[in-house]
C-alpha cells in the first residue's frame, strides 16, 4: 500500500515537472517570436541621421557649390561608415546643384542606408533583435545667411554617382606672412601699397595699406572667407601682429583693412 502511495507521489512529480518544462519551453518561443524588428531599428537610424545632419550643417555664411558641400561637409568620414553587414548608417550623395550665393540656392539629394545586425536573446524576458536594413532619402537645401532645411524624397533606383570634389577655398597663401614681412621691411611710405599688391597678386586677395604715427600698416584678406592678414612695421622697425576680435571681419564690420589698427572699434 505504502509503495503505491510512493509510486503516484513521484508519477505526480514527474507529471508536475514536465509542465513546467513545457511552460518555460512555450515563454522561449513566444520571447523569439516577439523579436524586435530590425527593419524598424534600421529606418528609425537613418532618420536619426538625416536629422543629425541637418543639424550639423547649420547656418550657411559662406559662398560654397552643391558639389563643395557634399564633398567636404556631407561625406567627409564617408571613410568611417560601417561595413556591409555591421550596425550604423552610410551616406550617399546622390545629386548636387546650385550654389549658395545672393538669390541662388544649393541643393544636395543624400542617401542613407542603415543596417542592423541580428541580436539574439541574452537573457529571458529579452526578445533580441531580427536582423534588418531600411534605405531613406532626403533632399538638403542651403540659402546664403540661412539655415539648412531638408526634406526626405522618394529613393531613386541604382548605384549613387562617384562622390564630388570640393573646390579649392579661396584664402592667404601659407607664406603670406613671410612675403609681407619682406615687403615692410624695405617698403616707404610711398612705394608701400604697390609693394603689397605685387607681393600679392592673386585677383582673390584685397590689399589695404596706410601709415599711422610713423608705422606702416599692411591688411591682406579674403573677405568672403574672413582670413585677414595684418602686419604693422613700427617706427623702430619692428614687424607685429596686432591683435583683433575677429567678428569685426564679418560683414557689416571693419573688414580686412587697416582700420583693424589704426582705428578700432570700441
């Protein structure tokens, strides 16, 4: 009677354990089939890029082509973008027109493709990540003095075109303080501005010069891009970079000219 009772107490034990078993097998299957789409995760990514971008491509106070500002702003660390297969999101210039200058507008066409890795369950309760990629266009505008607007576009078909190249910034050579110093050094004041012109003949630079209380006074720049050079010979025949707060080049200001030291604004 006794092993009777025995046997049923262990048939139920083994009956109880395999209903537990079978329960914890079902939550494990339901968890893998709730599975967080990576599709989803991938065009959520790109989005997040695209926005990130317009972002850091912000106010526009400089004159630049389309092809400039893809090549040196858009797809500048397209050397970072991740491998076929791994997480993280590559972008693509797929068209560029126009420029950023008065009444004019530039345009650029980026493509982002996103991918996300499978991400199997670490845990319970972790329902893991399907493996996925989403591919979202949006189409970039860039006005002088105005900030960077952009808007997704439908995707075209194909590969995107080979990347575009920057066109050179205009701006003071690198040597540009050793050519002015020579020139102040055996300059006077009459022969000063003609001296700094011929030592500065590029059609993109503008010179200004004058005397002030025995010293001469020689202002080079690239107004457009803000990059002033300027140098003051002293009565004692010291050459000095007088310093400047440089929002005083932006426009509407003193500008590349001698005024920088001559007469400051306060």
């Amino acid at each position: 009677m006794s092993g009777s009772r025995n046997g049923a107490h262990s048939g139920a034990r083994r009956v109880r354990g395999l209903c537990w078993v079978a329960a914890a097998t079902a939550l494990a299957l339901a968890g893998c089939g709730d599975a967080e789409s990576g599709d989803a995760q991938a065009r959520t990514m790109a989005a997040a890029e695209a926005k990130e971008l317009n972002h850091n491509l912000g106010h526009r106070n400089r004159v630049r082509d389309a092809a400039s500002i893809a090549a040196a702003e858009i797809l500048r660390d397209i050397d970072r973008t991740p491998p076929t297969g791994r997480t993280g999101v590559r972008r693509e210039a797929l068209a560029w027109s126009g420029r950023t200058a008065r009444d004019v507008r530039a345009t650029v066409d980026v493509r982002f493709v996103a991918t996300v890795e499978e991400q199997l369950p670490v845990s319970f309760g972790d329902p893991g990540t399907t493996p996925g990629e989403a591919t979202r266009c949006y189409r970039y505008q860039f006005e002088l003095s105005r900030y960077t607007t952009y808007q997704e576009i439908d995707c075209p078909g194909g590969h995107a075109p080979p990347p575009p190249t920057a066109a050179p910034v205009p701006q003071v050579p690198q040597d540009g303080p050793k050519r002015l110093t020579a020139v102040l050094r055996t300059a006077t004041p009459g022969t000063l501005a003609d001296a700094v012109r011929k030592a500065f003949p590029e059609d993109w630079i503008t010179v200004d010069t004058t005397t002030h209380e025995g010293a001469l006074v020689a202002a080079v720049g690239v107004p457009a891009e803000r990059d002033c050079l300027l140098l003051v010979r002293t009565p004692a025949g010291k050459i000095v970079a007088p310093s400047y707060d440089r929002i005083w080049l932006e426009p509407g200001e003193t500008g590349c000219r001698t005024g920088l030291y001559v007469s400051p604004p306060r």
